[in-house]
C-alpha cells in the first residue's frame, strides 16, 4: 500500500498501513512536533531478508538463540514509526505523534536526540544491495503523506545524524531518486 498526501491519520497512526504495535516508544517533549524524516536501512540477520526479524526485535521478541548475531542485539529496545518491506509493504510500530526509539546518540541542526523531532523509516536492506522499486515507491508516498500532516521538512540518513556510528542507509541508497522526487523537502546535506 503506498500512502499520498491526502491519507487520512488517526492519532499519528496512518490509515491503511498494517500495524504492528511496538512498546520501545515514549511521549515527544511537550511542544515537540516532528520537523525532520530519518532514513534507515535494516536488514535481520545481516545481508537477509524476508522473515519477521525486524518485527520481532522492534517489539523485544527476538529469540536469542535463533542467529548468532541475535544473542548480541534481542535485549536492544529500539523502534522505528515505520517499515517498508523489500516488497513495498508499509508497516507501522509507533504513532508518529510520540517518540520512536530509533536514532540513538544523535545531532541534527545543532540539536541533540533526533528521536524527539524525528520521524523514522526503515528500509529493508543493507550496505551492500540496491533497494527495491517498490520499496522507493513506498517512501515517495509516505514522505508525501508524512510532510501532507507534520511540519516536516528535512530528511536525513542515519549516518547523516550519527556519523561517527552508523552508515545506512548505505550506499546503494538512491538519495539523488529520492531528493528529485521531492522538491518540497530539504536534504540540507546534499
């Protein structure tokens, strides 16, 4: 399901797209809107996709003993609002009116903790594959839809806000497609 603009929002939950409650999520400072879309990728375990890994680390249900590489990260409690599959499918975790725990130790415009005016989106992917089609054709209408209802207007990639530690959404991430695609938001790193 891709969104636009004109889709309707329920309490920062969007209308259409499938929802997965996560619990890693708290309220935004009091005044706090969102003002900036971090873009992320992920992909559980690495370099694989499909499956519900990211759904189960996003509501602490990650089982340890099912990868080695989840013994290091099921007690993580970290969120994103939001998921777009390889496939283009939309998933939800956290209302975009509260705080999702997705940028860890972050800096954006001279403000620290981005998760207070930030809206997250995770890719379903890696440093090392292109995207799908379908997967940027999800972000064009969800950016439109999120930037339609928030006072949104920059976006970002994770390693623009975390430089020192993160890299995604890596790249093979098609920021040129996605800056051309939306004349209206500011990629002040670009």
């Amino acid at each position: 399901m891709g969104a636009s603009p004109s889709s309707a929002w329920d309490a920062g939950w969007l209308a259409g797209v499938r929802r997965v409650a996560s619990p890693n999520h708290d309220a935004r400072p009091d005044g706090e809107a969102p003002s900036l879309v971090v873009i992320h990728a992920i992909s559980l375990p690495p370099d694989q996709f499909g499956g519900d890994d990211i759904l189960r680390l996003f509501t602490n249900t990650l089982d340890p003993d099912a990868h080695p590489y989840f013994a290091g990260i099921h007690q993580l409690r970290v969120s994103s609002h939001f998921l777009i599959r390889r496939d283009g499918q939309l998933i939800q975790f956290v209302s975009c009116d509260d705080r999702a725990w997705h940028a860890g130790v972050s800096r954006w415009g001279g403000r620290e903790r981005c998760n207070d005016f930030s809206i997250g989106i995770e890719l379903e992917g890696c440093d090392t594959m292109p995207f799908e089609a379908a997967q940027y054709a999800a972000l064009d209408g969800l950016l439109d839809a999120i930037a339609g209802h928030y006072p949104v207007r920059e976006v970002a990639g994770h390693c623009h806000i975390a430089p020192e530690r993160k890299t995604d959404p890596g790249p093979f991430f098609a920021w040129s497609r996605v800056v051309a695609a939306h004349p209206a938001l500011l990629f002040p790193w670009t």
